[in-house]
C-alpha cells in the first residue's frame, strides 16, 4: 500500500522536477518525459487545493448557520 503524499510533499516533488530543467543533470531525451512528469504532478495538486477549498467552504458554512 503506498502512502498518500501531502500537499506540501507534492509541491516539494514539483519544485525538484522543476529545478532539475535548470541542473547540470538535464537532457533533451529526458525533457518531454520529465515535463509530463511535472505537468501530471501540477494537475494533482491543483486538484487537491481544490479539494481542500471545498472542506474549508463546508467547515465555514456550519460555523457561520445558527
């Protein structure tokens, strides 16, 4: 069973993929997978933000009802 990454693990994740287009360890071969890595990283945190805005807007309305 794999353990499911936090947010801030994600972005972390993210941040490495994108530095490495800057490193000395980058290479054209390796570019487009590397990006569909990023990208489909990106879209599943976008997703999860979304998510947690959603619980935040539903926490909200049932502390403002009374």
């Amino acid at each position: 069973m794999t353990e499911k990454k936090t947010i801030n693990q994600k972005i972390e994740e993210l941040n490495q993929k994108v530095d490495w287009f800057y490193s000395n360890e980058f290479s054209l071969d390796e570019a487009t997978t590397k990006y569909k890595e990023a990208v489909a990283l990106a879209k599943g945190i976008e997703k999860d933000l979304d998510n947690l805005k959603n619980e935040i807007s539903i926490i909200q309305k049932d502390f403002t009802k009374e």
